[in-house]
C-alpha cells in the first residue's frame, strides 16, 4: 500500500475537526478547510444523553451510545479536565415526558439499557421538588426522570479545541471555501480563490453541503438540510453544577458556568440553507422554555446561532469510504445528533485513513446506499 502523506479535511465541524486532530498525532501532513458558514457545530450546543432516546434504529443507538461514551476518552485526549470544564462537563440529565405513564416506561427502557451502557449513571424518578433543588429555575409541577450520566457540551468550544491542537501538531487551518475535483486516480485537487493543491486523501466532512460538493464527480447524494437556531442567555447565577434538561419536545435547556445558559434549538425542516434569525420562531421557543422553567424570564438574550444539520431519507448517519474513489473519505447525515456521534466518526476515519481496525463496523453505516452515480 502507498504511504498516504498529504491529507485534506474539507469541513472544521465536529467530524472534520476531530479527525484532523487524530490524523494530526500521526505525522500525516494534514490540512483542514473550511468556510465556517452554517456549521451546525458551531452553532450548536448539545446534550449528551442518547440512552434515553425511544428512537428505534438499533445501528443509531449503538453509534450514538459508542460516541457518549467516548467523550471521555476525547477529553483526555485533550488534555482537558473531566469535572472543570467549559467544553464538556456530566452533570446529569432530566427527561420530561406529558404522561406519568410515559415516563415509568422511558424509565424501564434507561434501566435496561443501564445493563450494557455504565456511562447511564444512576437513574430515578424525580418529583418536582427534587428537580427545583437540581435546577432552581423550575417552575412546573412535572416529574422528571433523571439520568446522572447525562452532559453537556458547547460545540463550538469543542471544535475549536480540536482544531487548534491540530494545528500545534503541525495541521495548516484555510478559511476558504473550496471545490473538488479529480486530478487522476490516486490525487484529488483542491481549488479555492487563492490556492490549488493537490491531495492523496480527502475526508470530506461538510454535512449539508455534501451533494454541492460531490456534484463534480457526477455523484448524487441523499442529503437534505434541516434549520436549527437556538438563543443564548445569561443569569447572574452560578450554575456550573446544573443538569441539562429535554421537555417533551425540542426545546432543550442546557446551563453552563459562568451564568451562560442556551435554549434549543429548532428543527426546521422548511429552513433549507437559510441562516436568517427569525424572530417568530425565537420567541416561541423562549415561552414554551420559560413555561417550564419560569426563571428564565429574568434572562438575558447575549447571542442567537443558525446552522443548518444534514439529514439522509431515512433520517441514518452514514461514514466511510466513498465508492469508486480510492481514498476519498466521507461522513454526513447525523441530524440532531451531531455532537453525540460526531467525535467517534472523526476518530474512525482517522482509523480507516491509518489502517486501523475502527470501533464500529462499518458495514452497518455504508456510505453506498447514499451516495450514487448519477
């Protein structure tokens, strides 16, 4: 097999970005572009807690429980502290379900789940003067089952993290949109307004902007483009210790230190590629926020973020080689749960790429049923 030397990561997300950073260890001569516009990453903050998802897709459960329970390990990695940090910190989960009945299944379904997934922590069901101790905001009369294992993590922070580790091994960084296009059989050129250079290997990680990039190489593929916004608050309060919380819905609620707390983020299926704030959708996912957690009203709003998220028909993530083109690496379709999976599909194509044996097979996320020639 040829030495592979110079690797081009198209797309500073969550994926692109942790693999760079493992690429990165490996005296690979990396270098990573993007554009930074509509990262979902960027735009997201997230709640890592996939065990208590009802989703039935056992393929995207094992990736997204995998990728829960390698955050860890990233932040070793890292080097970055487990118990004190802005990026990713466990402080527990609460679930919020419109049925008692409901949510004494969800909780039958997070204990059976416990028996193969440890990282779930303790699980109970919370009355609501338990939930207002954890969360002083609450204002409801809901109970909530709570999952200690449950975190939270800031995209963007994260990101950012990974790309400038990356860069201190050695990575180049290009803000620049690009496009792609096949040289010969072995090498890929990379074309942007100030440059051309030519790749070995390219993972392409652009989420949504998948088909507009494989479009040269008459490839179509199944990807669709979801809006998502979320608005950032600040409360004089210190809430480093807070869990996150899921309402029924989508709305989640998720506290950092520092007073910052995010709520979000929309799913809109309408959205495209709009990155438009609008000001409708904002207010009522604040209300139905505050309808929750009534301290909220005393917020105040320090930021908005859109990105957009890429979906597949079948709303499954897929990773791997892109058939046909000899070490042309791809991963898309992670929806809402980017943040969960995306650093364990970074690292597993850092594997591929290394010839490593990966920590899912990937047989069971193939890339051929959603990228096609035309």
């Amino acid at each position: 097999m040829t030495q592979i030397k110079r690797i081009a990561v198209i797309g500073g997300g969550i994926v692109g970005a942790t693999a760079a950073f493992y690429l990165s260890q490996k005296n690979y001569e990396v270098a990573i572009y993007d554009d930074g516009v509509g990262q979902a990453t960027s735009a997201a903050a997230g709640i890592i807690c996939p065990w208590l998802s009802q989703r039935r897709n056992k393929e995207w459960y094992q990736l997204a429980s995998k990728g829960a329970a390698f955050y860890p390990q990233l932040m070793r990695d890292l080097n970055e502290p487990l118990n004190d940090s802005d990026i990713y910190q466990q402080v527990g989960t609460l679930v919020f379900k419109k049925k008692p009945s409901l949510l004494k299944k969800l909780e039958q379904l997070a204990l059976k789940r416990l028996e193969t997934a440890p990282e779930i922590g303790e699980i109970s069901l919370l009355s609501p003067k338990e939930i207002k101790a954890k969360f002083p905001l609450y204002g409801s009369e809901e109970s909530a089952l709570f999952a200690s294992g449950g975190a939270r993590v800031d995209g963007s922070l994260l990101t950012k993290k990974l790309i400038d580790q990356a860069k201190s091994n050695g990575a180049h960084y290009y803000p620049e949109k690009i496009t792609l296009s096949q040289t010969n059989s072995t090498e890929y050129l990379i074309s942007s307004a100030t440059q051309e250079r030519t790749y070995d290997t390219v993972v392409l990680a652009v989420g949504a902007w998948l088909p507009e990039l494989l479009d040269p190489l008459d490839l179509a593929v199944d990807i669709r483009p979801q809006k998502g916004q979320l608005v950032q608050l600040h409360l004089h309060e210190d809430m480093s210790q807070w869990p996150v919380i899921m309402p029924d819905g989508e709305k989640d609620i998720i506290p950092f230190a520092n007073g910052k707390i995010v709520v979000g983020a929309t799913h809109e299926n309408d959205g495209g590629y709009d990155l438009t704030a609008t000001k409708e959708k904002l207010d009522l996912m604040l209300e139905e926020a505050i309808e929750l957690a009534p301290g909220l009203k005393n917020a105040t709003i320090t930021g908005i973020r859109v990105g957009t998220r890429a979906y597949t028909s079948d709303f499954a993530p897929f990773f791997g080689a892109v058939p046909g083109y000899p070490n042309l690496f791809t991963a898309s379709g992670l929806g809402s749960s980017g943040l969960t999976s995306g650093p364990l599909i970074g690292h597993m194509l850092s594997q591929i790429i290394s010839g490593e044996s990966t920590d899912l097979p990937l047989s069971n996320y193939p890339v051929e049923h959603y990228i096609k020639k035309r």
